[in-house]
C-alpha cells in the first residue's frame, strides 16, 4: 500500500516540477512591452495568439493563421 502511494506522489511530483519547467522558459516580450505586435487581419486570414518570446540565445515568434472561410486547401497570397 505504501509502495503504491509513493509511486502516485513521486509522479505527481515529476510531472508537477516537469511542466512548471517548460512553461516558465523565456520571457514574453509583448506582455513586458518590450515589442510593439501590430495585427492586420486580411480577407482570407484572421490571426490570432501572437507572442513573442526572449529564450536564452533566440527570440521565438508565434502567431496561430486561421483561414476566415472553411477551406480544404489553404494557398497563402504572395
């Protein structure tokens, strides 16, 4: 019984520490105000959840494009 709990704590504990982990690296710079993001959404594309973040030796810029009509193929306009 007591193997048992140790085992379900220990995991808890790992994976606890392990997501606390990943979630805290980098700095986001939006929410610090350090980079201005400007968003303009076109006809065929809306955007949405744009950060950017300072990690140790890059900076990382995520943006999520969301076609605004249900498409099957998605062709970016160049």
């Amino acid at each position: 019984m007591f193997k048992k709990h140790f085992k379900i704590i220990t995991l808890t504990l790992i994976l606890s520490v392990g997501l606390n982990a990943c979630a805290s690296k980098g700095i986001n710079l939006t929410k610090t105000g350090a980079v201005k993001v400007q968003i303009i959404n076109s006809d065929q594309v809306l955007i949405a959840n744009v950060y950017v973040k300072q990690l140790e030796n890059e900076v990382l810029i995520h943006a999520v494009a969301k076609p605004t009509n249900p498409v099957r193929f998605f062709t970016p306009v160049t």
